[in-house]
C-alpha cells in the first residue's frame, strides 16, 4: 500500500502543474485576445510584429511548463499535447497577420491531394479551391476539380528550376498533374502558382495542399457533412470513399467522380465557416494533419515564407547540414494503386565513425489480391499501352530513397536481380537512390541503400500516402 506522503505527493503535483499553467496562461488569453483583434483590423504592421511576439513569449512559458515530464503526461491524458508542433504554432503566430491578410486580401490556392496517385509531396492535385483571406476572415471564390486546369500544363516548366532539378525530372512538372514530383513543396507549389497564373492571368498569394486523409482528421473534430445529395461523409468513411469506392461508384462518369470530390470539399468548408464544432478538437485535427506532413502552405511572401520553411507546414528540403532520410513513391503508370501501396523502412546505423555510414531498406508491397472487378480508370498501364480488357492489378512506380545533405551514396543493391538495379542523382545537395520497380498484386520488393555522411541525430520524413510508412529506426552513434 502507498504510504500516505507518497499518495499526497501524486495528488498534489497535478494541482501544482495546473497552477502553473494557469499562472502563465491568463496573461497568454489576454495577448491572444489582443493579437487577433490585430489580426482583424487596420493596425500597422509594427503593431501585427509586437503583438506576435508578445504572444509567442507567452507560447514558449507555456510550452516550458508543458515540457516536463510530469506535465506531458497530464496534458497527453487529456488530448492537450502540443508540443511536437510548438514550431509551427509559433510561425503561424509570427506569419498570422500576413497570411491572413491584415494589411491586404491574400487568395490562395488550396490543392486537394489524390494520394492515390503518388506524388513527392503526396499525390497528384485531383481538386482545387481559391480561398481569400482578409482581415482573418475566409471567403471561398471557386471550387474545381483539376480537368479545367489541365488547360494550364506546359511543355516547358515556367520558372527558373536548377540544373539538378531538370536533370532528374526534365520538364514533367510542366504538367500540372506533375508539378510536385519533387518532395520539395516550394518548388510543386511555385509551379502550380506560374501556372495558374499563365492560364487565369492571376497572382495568387500561395498553395495549401492538404489530402484526404487530413480532411479525415477534420471532419473527426467537426462530425459529419452532408451533402446535396444527401449522402453522409464521415471521418471513418472519407478516405476509402474517394480514393477507392468512387473510381468504381462513377466507373462510367468520370466528370461526376471529380464533382463528388468538389461537392466534399464545398460542404466541408461550408461547416468549417459555420464555426460549429468543437475548437480543441479541431486544433488536435490539424496537429495530427502536420505531424503526418498532409497540410503543407507556401507563401509568396518571403518574410512568411522564411518561417515556414523552418517548419514542417513549409514541406521544405533544407541545405543545412542534417542526417534526414526520406523515401519517396513516384508513380508511373497513371494508374490508382497507390492506394493499396503498403513500404516498411528501416533506417540503422552501420559506422559512427567521422564519416558515419547509414543504412536504408525499404519494403514495397502491393497488397492489392486481384485486379478483377476494379475500374480499368484504377488499373491504367500508361506506361505500356496495356488495352483496357486486360486486368493485372500490377503497379509500376519509382522509389527514390535520399540521403541526408552533403552525404554520399556508397552502394545499393535490390531483392529482384532480374531488374534494372536503377541509378543515383542528387536534389538539393542530397544523395539519391532511384529504381524503377513493378510489383503483380501480392508481390513485394525490398531496395537498400548505404550512405555516408550526416549530422546529428538520425531523423526521417514521411511522404504521406494512403497507408502510412511502418518505420524502424535504430540510432546506434
């Protein structure tokens, strides 16, 4: 049995803890309060910066107090854990009364990601939104599926891309569906943005990508929506609604396929205007839609831009020197089988010496049982002209598996000795393994690679598709 000084001591510390964050709290509430009515009106951009950072000083006593053990667990108990974002919290103070549009109206573009197609940055832009931002307010100006942006696609990329970049994509991105095969957002986001430009003749303010299953995460904080029709989406129902069972559900219509998404997105920020739903829950939707990296912003604004890209809401590639891994899918086929695309990586140590030697492998298994019955929309075979009637349920895609910056790539092998072995190149100072792999259904293919270099602590980025990336780390230096 406790003795009692122990049993007082377990009661009393979570009161200490509550008045503690109660004691840096108050004045927090009050410089919130303070920075939104900026946020909200005609003050001077001097006036936005003062009272960011007054509420960022605020942010950070909190979080000191939140950081402790004790507190972590108290605050985990009840759903009340923000730490592993505290970094974006404060950009998004910082960058509020920019991004929101205290000084002017910012419009953005806002890419709803198919992750069943799989893109560097998720998935291949299925629909889209134009939201304006003024004064903290949002206004939706036009929702779409992509057909009518196909239009914008060029031959050649409409910006200024290193010689690198072009090396390992040419001029793919050129088309819209392949703006963002580069894992680095910035670059997705700056072409679809010189894109849209040269088809509307607009300049827009920045990109918000987020995918289906962010939007899962939201509607698990706001309930279900309903749309014309009827129909209810829910958080439990969205993702396998439109990225499996709507291919098959509007086999023959295609045009209604891609309505259906538009008619989500419509209800969806038609709720989230109403502002009827709980706000914690919501916070702790889009804490778990950052962490998974599927909401993403870029901001035509370099001094917003700068803080973004300092945080995962940026998806930015840095050049500072790191010891970050990333696998990324590339899908080749234009096919929709990213969706049953299970990886398992597992990233170790094999030398801590000063030029420390890292190991990657990775698992890709299609874990699609049979193709019969599918949508030949799902089982497209692009790549080899394959005739609609002949159903494989295969799926062709690259994996590209970085390095940290400024480390090499020493050796690489693959399960499947049959195949090309694939090659290396480099994007943003990073070393990089690509192949090119094609899996029949149940089928699963191991790759590895051997890297030397980096700094630090071993870390990884996740591309967020469908199922997520079962991940082993084993940090030995």
């Amino acid at each position: 049995m406790l003795k009692v000084k122990y049993l007082w001591a377990l009661l009393t510390l979570p009161l200490i803890w509550l008045l503690l964050l109660l004691a840096v709290s108050i004045p927090a509430v009050g410089h919130a309060r303070g920075y939104i009515k900026v946020v909200k009106s005609d003050y001077s951009e001097q006036s936005a910066i003062t009272s960011a950072d007054s509420l960022n000083s605020d942010i950070n006593r909190v979080f000191s107090i939140i950081d402790l053990p004790i507190s972590k667990q108290i605050s985990s108990l009840f759903g009340l854990n923000f730490s592993n974002i505290k970094n974006e919290i404060t950009a998004a103070v910082s960058t509020g009364p920019i991004l929101a549009g205290t000084d002017k109206p910012k419009r953005y573009l806002i890419a709803f990601q198919n992750s069943a197609e799989a893109r560097g940055t998720g998935g291949i832009l299925g629909a889209y939104a134009i939201v304006e931002f003024k004064k903290g307010s949002l206004k939706v100006i036009a929702t779409g599926s992509n057909e009518p942006l196909y239009g914008s696609s060029l031959e050649k990329i409409p910006i200024d891309m290193p010689d690198e970049y072009k090396r390992l994509y040419g001029e793919n991105p050129a088309i819209l569906q392949n703006s963002n095969l580069s894992p680095h957002f910035p670059y997705g986001a700056e072409i679809w943005l010189a894109l849209w430009k040269k088809e509307f003749g607009q300049s827009l303010n920045g990109v918000i990508a987020i995918d289906p299953t962010a939007l899962s995460y939201i509607l698990r904080s706001t309930g279900p929506i309903t749309l014309n029709s009827g129909e209810k989406i829910t958080s439990e129902n969205l993702v396998a609604g439109t990225l499996k069972d709507a291919y098959k559900r509007f086999e023959k219509d295609n045009k209604a396929r891609k309505q259906y998404l538009v008619d989500i997105m419509n209800a969806t920020v038609k709720l989230l205007n109403s502002g009827e739903y709980s706000k914690l829950k919501m916070a702790q939707a889009i804490r778990d839609g950052i962490v998974a990296n599927r909401i993403l912003f870029y901001s035509t604004d370099e001094s917003a831009q700068k803080k973004l890209s300092e945080t995962r809401l940026g998806g930015f590639m840095s050049l500072e020197g790191n010891n970050e891994f990333r696998t990324v899918i590339q899908n080749i086929d234009a096919g929709k089988l990213d969706y049953y695309l299970d990886r398992s990586v597992e990233i170790e140590s094999k030398s801590c010496e000063k030029d420390r030697q890292t190991q990657v492998r990775i698992r890709v298994t299609n874990t699609l049982k049979t193709g019969v019955g599918l949508s030949p929309y799902v089982l497209t075979r692009a790549d080899k002209g394959k005739p609609a009637s002949l159903v494989t349920g295969a799926h062709r895609f690259k994996v590209f598996i970085y390095g940290p910056t400024n480390a090499r790539l020493i050796s690489v092998s693959r399960e499947n000795r049959t195949a090309d072995l694939g090659g290396a190149s480099v994007e943003r100072k990073r070393p990089i393994y690509v192949a090119d792999v094609d899996l029949a259904p149940g089928a699963s293919e191991e790759l590895l690679a051997n890297f030397s270099g980096g700094v630090g602590k071993i870390s990884f980025v996740d591309q967020p598709l469908v199922l997520e990336t079962k991940l082993s780390i084993k940090d030995k230096c």
